[in-house]
C-alpha cells in the first residue's frame, strides 16, 4: 500500500500484468529448460521415446555382433557402424560387394568403400524410423496443443507485454533523469 502511495502511476502500470500462471505451468509441463519437448509431455509421447530407445539400442547391437562376427570382418574396411541417409550401415570393401547381404547406401569418394545396410538389420532400422516419424508427429501434435493455449491468453499476453513496455520505458526515463541529475 505505501508503494501505491508513493508510485500511483507504476501501480497503475504494474496493476495491469496479467502472470498467467495456468499457462507457464502447462508450457513447463510441455517443454524443458533447454527448449526442448519433455518425454512425459504426453503419455503417447514417453511410450514412443521408450520404443525408440529400446529399438535403437537392438539395432545397434544387432550391428555390432554382425561386425564381431570373425566371417564378416575380414570384408569390412573399417569394425564400425555408422549413418547414411538416417539409416545405420556398416563399411565394405568394395571388392566384397555381396558377401554381406543388403542394401548399398553410400559409396566413399575413393569408391573404395560401400556403406551398406545389412539385411539382418533391415525390419529394425526400419521399425526404428518409423519410431522416429512417430515422435516428430506426436512432438508436432504436443507443440499444436501448448500453441493453442497460448492463443487463448493471447489477449492478456498482449496487455502485459505493452505493460511491460510502459514499466521499462517508465525506468529508462527515471535512470536518464537520474543521469542528468
């Protein structure tokens, strides 16, 4: 009471901020301190990140046992599993096109080396793109939801940003007076 008595006009101001309270705690609800879509932002959401984890870390073993296989190895050019095209391969040397049943992906500049998709990894790399696709839509749906609550506060977001302006603008001018004494 005795700052509105002191600063009737920044009461005035300040009087109109509208905290929204309801929507920042959906936004935090929705997306984390790094900008990002929380897993637990929708239970659809949490059970396809799961799915993803778990299929992505089966590719990769799957990958990995197929280059510790001892037959294998010796037609690879490098024991590493890498991407092309969003889609895990393994390095063959070119002269064993074949010996490693899949699909060819890439080629090295050198044409020395084919990237190919191993057969055997196929339904899971597959499984775990469509996992992928999955989550951008549902991450696209849960970003439509949180966008429309803050169309619904459009109005109140509006007046307490002009408010906001008013109070700064209201500070700025006190500082420069105070600059010039």
């Amino acid at each position: 009471l005795r700052q509105q008595a002191l600063y009737p006009q920044l009461t005035a101001i300040t009087n109109t901020i509208e905290p929204c309270g309801e929507l920042v705690a959906d936004i935090r609800r929705v997306i984390d301190d790094g900008g990002e879509v929380r897993d637990d932002a929708s239970p659809e959401l949490a059970r396809i990140r799961r799915e993803v984890r778990i299929t992505h870390d089966r590719l990769l073993r799957k990958l990995q046992s197929l280059i510790a296989d001892g037959g294998a190895g010796q037609y690879l050019q490098e024991a590493i599993v890498t991407q092309r095209g969003g889609r895990y391969v393994i390095p063959v040397k070119a002269d064993f096109k074949g010996r490693i049943p899949g699909v060819v992906h890439d080629q090295s500049a050198s044409g020395l080396t084919l990237f190919i998709e191993p057969l055997a990894t196929l339904d899971l790399n597959n499984e775990w793109r469509e996992l992928q696709m999955a989550e951008t839509r549902e991450v696209a749906r849960v970003l439509a939801a949180i966008s429309a609550r803050v169309a619904q506060e459009g109005d109140a977001i509006t007046r307490t940003v002009e408010a906001l302006a008013l109070f700064d603008l209201a500070l700025a001018r006190a500082k420069y007076g105070d600059a010039l004494r």
